[in-house]
C-alpha cells in the first residue's frame, strides 16, 4: 500500500484532527481505527457509517475515476491506510455539509489516489493532496450549485482555520482538502468564470496552478448526477417517440386486494407476516451484528421501536405515520388503548428533525415517553394490543403501500417489472433499503448503462442531443440533467417501446433475466435468501398488472 503521511507524522497530528474534527461535528474518537481491518472496504464502509458520513458511499472512494490507469498501477479499488482514514472522513464530512447546503446531488470523483495512480491522472507530486487521502472533488450539477458550495467552504476557512482548508475551484467542480500537506491554499481551473477570490485564510500560499484529473464527468455513483456540459443543446427537431407496444397478455388490474396480496407474500421475510411484531432497538443493542460486521448503530445510536408488518421505524419517522392514520381512522380505540399518553405518543414519533444517526445516540423521535422508552414493555404491551384492532390492521397495509410500494410503480413499470413478483421484490427492496437505496441498488443490477460513453451514444443513437431533452419527452421525470435511476429506468422502458424494425441502440434485459440479476446482485448480502425466497416462491401467480 502507497502512502505519503507515514503512520507517524499521523500520531504527531493527532490533537490538531481531533479538533478538526470537534469543528466538523464529529464525535470524539474518530481518529481511533484499531476496531477496523486495514485494507478491508467493508470495515471502511462501517467507518464511515459508525461516524455519521451520510451523501457519499464506500464505492465512491475506493472505485477509480480511470479504472484502467488505476489497473496499470496496480491498484483495483483505492483504499486508504488505516492511518488516513481519519483524514479521508474529514474531506467527506465537509462534503456532507457542502451537499446539504446545496440540497441536491453532489458527486464525489476523486479521493485517495496512490502516487503511481496519480502520476497517470495528474502531475501533481507526493505533496498532492490525493495521496494523501486528505482531499475529495466534488462535481455539481450546476455553476449556482458550485457557488453555494464554495461559499460553505470560504465560511468554514474563516470561522475554522484549524481545518487548514484548500479549495481548487472549477466551473462546476471544487477540490476540497482538509490539513492538507501543502497547507492551506486556493487556485482556479479554467472552467472557473466568476470574478477570482483566493480564499480567505490567515496566511495563504500564492495561488498555484494544481493539476487535475480532465477526466469527463460520470453520472454513475450512489448519488449519481447530472448532465454533461456541451451536450444538451436542442435540435430544430426533436425525435418522434415510438407508439407503445401494447402487451399481448391481458393485464390484471392493480388493485388493492392485488396490493395487499403483494404485500403480504413480502412481509413475511419482514416480519413473519405479523401486524404485532417489533424489534426493541435490536440494532443499537448489537443483536443484528455478525463476525467481522458490526451493524453501523451498533452501541452508537438508537433506530428506537420497530413495529408491525413491514416494520415501521420510530427513528426514520414511519412509525408516526402509521400512528398518525391509526387516529385517524379510529380516534376513541386509539386513546383506549394507548392510553392518556396517545396524543403526546403521535406528537413525539412525527417530530420534524435530525435521526439518530445524524445526532447520536438519539435523534429527535426516539426519547423515552411517559418515563420508558417505546420499546420497553409497558409501550409494546399497547402496540401488541393495536395489531389485534382489524382498522389497525388495515392502516398497516394502508401505510406499507403508500409509503413503499406506490412510490415505486412507476420506476417498475418502465423496467418492466410488472408481475406481482416482480413487483414484491421491488417492494421488499424498498422497504429494506428506501425508496432512493432501492431504486439505486436494482438499476447497479440490471441497468444496461453503465459508463458515460455509453449514455452518450445511447442518447445520440435515439436522437437526442443531451439528457434533459431526453427527460423532458417522458411523463414522471424531471428535466433536471441528473442520470438517476429513474431516468436509467425510463431510458430502458424507450427501449422496450421501439418498433422491431428500429436499428439497435442497447439492449434491456427482459424481465425474468432481470428478476434473476436481483438474486445473483444480492449473492454477497446478509438478505440474500429473502431475495431467493420472493423469486421461487409459489405464491406468486406471475400475473402481469396493468400499471
């Protein structure tokens, strides 16, 4: 493993990142790694989780800009030395506060890149940042979203000058570094048009001109973006949309028996299909923890109570919806049986704010109520009570649909997922992983395109000239330049609604291989047999619906 910071020079910073990081809201004990295995992109992953990163995934640092440079170097993923990964969380930690002040997608490009790498990309040398892990680029989807994102670095180097910030700034690019070896500084790239202001920091270096990787920008990441620029300038005549192709087979109607029927057959790898079922914080309490795999709010922070058929969660604020329609539905059962702490129990678990994870160990929704937590007995005695109530009963079906499935129709219809297995797979992947994670996490699977050569001569084959104007032919998608899922989806449902005789642009896979893809992709999860279980299962009818 290549690195330029020895373990040494990273023990004689240590008080210096540790108040770093105390500026940056970290808990204290970040810079502690010996709990992790070095080299191990799993442990990495817990890592980042177990200190609160939340907009940029484990792909996105280790996986290479330039895979094939990285490859003639070596190097398959890029994985710091334990040493710097308190280094890498801080360069990530002001990426998180970047992408929350711009509020929309933020693509991390570069981080960690070995010298032998960086002598490929770059003729930066070993006091590059890259190498030393202390330092992200980070794309954004437009020049106003770059401009709010350098106006939170210039804040943080005046209000926080123990951060040592560096900012290279491009038109819609800023490479953010933190204690960087070189110190504090700030340059332009050739992209950048706005009047040039160095950043303001104490003693700054001059400006120097910092090499980049030129690379083009990629739209294919956790929290994929964005359109490309030169590239999406009208034609005279946009392309004609092909005629659907209707399906031969005679749908079946997408109704609510047909719902609570998919829901059903998927909340039994849930919750053993049980409206009274719950899970009392068995997360923070370690009980779904595995050798060499800690859960990240394992003893960190509390997700509070799990409940019912598809496990509404207290944290994630679920639970308060479902209680919510569970007044609703029937006011006077619900006081009697949660008692004169009803209204105070709706008010607590719909609470407007940060999760636990964002505010360990508590977010705003898990505190305890009436002197107990909601998982302790005297709470889930009533909850037990409620599951036997039918209207609360339904409420649970009610909410399991419009929280997880409804959402997703549309993202499954234009993959052609529209059986009712395919659509329960998709469901159960929304209910373990959100509606964002899942569609994310099936278009990894099954999504033809996969680099941003090939988006560009997909749209080129079609006739488009750019993304949105892509976008803006298909009903449901936002013309925002951002290739994500759904757009990917959409893309793919073009495909499938082209004429026979039409040339051959890309290929979709059809559903059943499609189906097949989810169980290979979930080989290596802990939840792979629920996935294998949804596929085989003889509950299903593999009836299409008309959605």
């Amino acid at each position: 493993m290549e690195f330029h910071v020895t373990e040494q020079a990273a023990r004689g910073r240590r008080q210096q990142i540790e108040r770093a990081g105390e500026a940056l809201g970290l808990r204290p004990g970040f810079v502690d790694t010996d709990f992790y295995q070095p080299g191990s992109r799993d442990d990495l992953a817990r890592y980042l989780a177990d200190h609160g990163i939340e907009f940029f995934s484990v792909d996105e640092v280790v996986t290479p800009h330039h895979a094939d440079k990285a490859r003639e170097a070596g190097f398959g993923e890029l994985i710091p030395p334990l040493h710097l990964w308190p280094w890498t969380l801080l360069a990530l930690a002001m990426g998180d506060e970047m992408r929350r002040a711009v509020g929309r997608a933020v693509r991390l490009r570069n981080l960690y890149r070995p010298l032998s790498y960086n002598r490929l990309v770059a003729t930066s040398g070993v006091q590059s940042d890259h190498p030393n892990a202390c330092a992200g680029d980070f794309d954004f989807s437009s020049t106003e979203d770059r401009r709010t994102a350098e106006e939170v670095v210039r804040r943080r180097a005046m209000s926080d000058p123990v951060l040592e910030l560096s900012m290279g700034m491009g038109g819609r690019s800023l490479h953010v570094g933190v204690m960087s070896p070189k110190g504090p500084r700030s340059w332009f790239y050739d992209s950048y048009n706005d009047p040039h202001r160095l950043l303001a920091h104490g003693e700054l270096s001059a400006p120097v001109v910092d090499p980049v990787d030129p690379g083009p920008l990629s739209p294919f990441d956790t929290d994929p973006l964005d359109d490309f620029q030169g590239f999406d300038d009208e034609p005279e005549a946009p392309p004609v949309l092909p005629t659907p192709v209707p399906d031969m087979e005679t749908p079946l109607p997408f109704d609510d028996a047909m719902k609570i029927h998919i829901i059903n057959q998927t909340a039994v790898h849930e919750s053993g299909g049980d409206f009274g079922a719950v899970n009392r914080d068995g997360e923070f309490e370690g009980r779904f923890d595995r050798p060499g795999a800690r859960h990240p709010a394992s003893g960190h922070f509390h997700i509070g109570l799990s409940y019912g058929i598809v496990q509404f969660t207290q944290d994630s604020g679920t639970l308060g919806k479902l209680l919510e329609e569970m007044r609703r539905r029937e006011p006077s059962t619900f006081a009697d049986v949660f008692g004169p702490m009803s209204d105070a129990l709706v008010d607590l678990t719909t609470r407007k704010g940060a999760t636990s994870q964002r505010t360990p160990p508590r977010g705003v929704r898990v505190h305890p109520l009436d002197g107990a937590d909601l998982w302790e007995d005297q709470w889930v005695s009533r909850f037990r009570d409620a599951a036997e109530h039918e209207p609360f009963q339904s409420a649970q079906l009610l909410m399991a649909a419009r929280l997880y499935l409804d959402p997703m129709v549309q993202f499954a219809s234009w993959l052609g997922l529209n059986t009712d297995r395919a659509l329960g797979m998709v469901f159960d992947r929304s209910v373990q992983m959100g509606r964002g994670g899942s569609r994310r996490w099936i278009m990894e699977q099954v999504g033809p395109v996969t680099d941003t050569g090939t988006l560009r001569l997909v749209l080129t084959g079609y006739g488009f000239s750019g993304l949105r104007q892509f976008q803006r032919q298909i009903d449901g998608l936002e013309a925002d330049g951002a290739f994500g899922p759904l757009s990917h989806a959409a893309l793919c449902h073009f495909e499938k609604q082209r004429d026979d005789s039409d040339p051959f642009v890309m290929h979709v896979p059809d559903r059943e291989t499609m189906l097949d893809m989810l169980v290979e992709g979930a080989a290596d999860r802990r939840w792979h047999r629920r996935v294998e279980r949804l596929r085989t299962s003889d509950e299903f009818t593999d009836s299409v619906l008309d959605i």
